[in-house]
C-alpha cells in the first residue's frame, strides 16, 4: 500500500467501525434513492472532510458497491495524496478542457474505489465547479458509480461548496471537536440551508477523551430529515486511538 487508511489497514478496529455506522445511516437517509450522490464538507479547513469521504469510500466499497469520489476541492486538492495517486491530470482539466471525465478517472487499490482526482489548480475554481459542465460531470458519473463522493472546500471561506451542495441528494457536514466554535459551524450550516441544502447529519472528528485516549465520531440526523423535525439520532461508537 503507497497510504495508510484505517478502513484499510484495519477494517476491524473500531474507528473502522465508526465509518460502517456513518455508512449505515447514509444509506438509511437515501434508501429510495438509486445513486447516491453526497457531499463532505466543514465549516473551517482541516477538519477532516478529505480523510472522511476517503474512509467512508473504502467502508461503502466493502459492501460491494462502486464508488466515485470526487476531488472538488480544486484550491486544495488531496485524494490524491491519500490513495497515491498522481494529479497531473484531473477534473479541472476535465472541466476546463470540456473533455469525458472518464478519461481522467483512476482507479484505487481498493476494489470498487474510483477517484477522479482535483488535477492542476485552476484560477477560477468557483467558476469551474459552478459551471454546467460540472452539473453535466456528476449526472453522468452517477449513472456509472453506485455512489458519488464529493470532497469540497470548507463552507464559510468560499462558495464551491454551497453551489455543489445544489447538486448532490445530501450533505455531510465534519466538525472538528474543539477547534471550530459554535458559531462558525452554525454559519456553516445556515449558508448550506440557504442554498436548500439537504444536510443529512455531521461527523464529530478529532475528539479526544484523555481518560480513555478514545476518539469518538458520532453522526446524527440533521434538521431536514423527511419527518421534518429536529431529530437528534446518536449512533455514538468510540474507537481507540
Ligand atoms: N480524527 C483524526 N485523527 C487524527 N488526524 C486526523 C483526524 N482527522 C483528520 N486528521 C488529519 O488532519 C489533517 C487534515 O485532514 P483532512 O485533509 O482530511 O482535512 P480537510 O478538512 O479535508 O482539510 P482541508 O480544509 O485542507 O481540505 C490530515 O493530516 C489528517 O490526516
Ligand atoms: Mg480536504
């Protein structure tokens, strides 16, 4: 392996676990949804939305479905780095160029795992991801891929994020326990509610209970959920470090 995912390296250990409960819920959140296409993103940068759609790719992957993910953080691309693989090329290019993005697809060393990588840092990044070839770009990839995973900038410093957040059937939003305020995070959210975002639920990362040396994720259900009701499902599994 030329990287080191914990989904991988160790399926059983519960942070593992904890992708499989995230990816439980996301499927209990579309299951009359053919293709799901789901969008990973945060308030602030850092988080751990990149580590997250590539975690929960591999925990999806492991039940058989195909998965795309997608690298639209084209300021900041990174799945690259994480599954190994190189960027020369990628959807920028794609976008930019006009060309098939399948020609720019990679496959991973995980079975059922695809990334079309972020590719060259283009000058127009909003613009690109904004565009229709974009919308165009994830319509068809979500009629070859089970599921569509989309990686994005963070929410509150710039708008790549709330223009995809139009076009995919839901939002996972990363919080990173103690480094993002309240506030910042409920900025977050209330940007991805005006863009009638479907935000599905978060993912608590980076919490860090010294008694136990525990990280714990938990993921809930978000305000939008189909009864409409604030409804707070806690899945919570603590996993060691
Ligand atoms: N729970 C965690 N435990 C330890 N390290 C973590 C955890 N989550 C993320 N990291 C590390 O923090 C860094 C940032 O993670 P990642 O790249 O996934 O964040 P991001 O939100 O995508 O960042 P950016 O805003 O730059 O795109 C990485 O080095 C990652 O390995
Ligand atoms: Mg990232």
């Amino acid at each position: 392996m030329t990287y080191s995912l914990i989904t991988v390296e160790q399926s059983k250990s519960p942070i593992s676990e904890a992708f499989r409960t995230l990816r439980t819920n996301v499927q209990f959140t579309s299951i009359d949804l053919k293709t799901q296409k789901i969008m990973v993103t945060s308030a602030g940068p850092r988080e751990g939305k990149s580590i997250t759609v590539a975690n929960l790719a591999v925990s999806i992957a492991q039940t058989g479905k195909t998965v795309l993910i997608i690298d639209s953080d084209l300021r900041n691309p990174t799945q690259h780095k994480i599954f190994g693989l190189h960027n020369g090329q990628g959807l920028s290019v794609a976008l930019f160029e006009d060309e098939d993005f399948r020609d720019y697809l990679k496959e991973t060393e995980v079975t059922g795992v695809t990334v079309l990588t972020g590719g060259p840092i283009p000058p127009n990044p909003a613009e690109l991801v904004g565009s229709n070839r974009m919308k165009q770009l994830i319509r068809e990839a979500s009629q070859e891929f089970d599921v569509l995973l989309i990686d994005t900038p963070p929410v509150v410093a710039v708008t790549d994020a709330s223009i995809l957040a139009q076009e995919v059937d839901g939002v996972i939003m990363v919080v990173a326990s103690g480094e993002v305020s309240k506030d910042y995070a409920q900025t977050a959210k209330e940007q991805l509610d005006k863009v009638g975002a479907k935000i599905l639920g978060a993912v608590l990362n980076k919490v860090d209970v010294k008694a136990g040396d525990y990280y714990y994720y938990y993921y809930y259900h978000g305000s939008q959920d189909k009864r409409k009701k604030r409804h707070h499902r806690k899945d919570r599994v603590s996993a060691s470090a």
